[in-house]
C-alpha cells in the first residue's frame, strides 16, 4: 500500500513538472490527476529549497504554469467530484 502511495506521489510528481495534465484527463485518470491537483494546490515544500533547490525551483515554475495554462481550478475535491460523476472511484 505504501509503495502504491509513493508510485502515485512519483507519477503525479513527475506529470506536474512535463505539464501532461491533460493527458490525464483525457486519459479519465482520476486518482492520478487528483494527487497532481493536491502537488499544484500545495505548492513545493519549502524544506525543498534547501535540500534540493534544482527540484524545488522545476516544482515552483511548474505550478506556475499549472495556475498559467488554466487548471487552476482543478482540485482535488473538483476531481473527485467528476469522478463520482463517472462512477470512477478514487480508491
């Protein structure tokens, strides 16, 4: 379960900095375009800044153009929403 958790932090993480949202959401990937909402709305760790200041710098401008390119109302809650709509659980 908690390998599952970190392979979806990983895949969610790594959508966010190429930009692919929309491949997700043609893809009808809800869980996974859920957990790239929860990253963009949470924004970089700061603990990031100091540690990994390359991966936080590519977090930061990649929300940027999260919020630029439109999906800035995309939420985790706006997700799951569409998802109940679906009949696409979560889980």
């Amino acid at each position: 379960m908690a390998e599952d958790l970190r392979n979806l932090y990983v895949d969610a993480l790594a959508t966010l900095l190429a930009g692919d949202m929309a491949k997700l959401a043609a893809a009808r990937n809800f869980r996974l375009l859920a957990e790239v909402a929860r990253l963009a709305h949470e924004d970089a760790p700061l603990d990031l800044a100091v540690t990994d200041r390359a991966l936080y710098q590519a977090w930061r401008n990649a929300v940027t153009q999260f919020h630029l390119r439109g999906w800035t109302y995309m939420t985790p809650e706006r997700v799951a929403a569409v998802a109940a709509r679906e009949s696409d659980p979560l889980v």
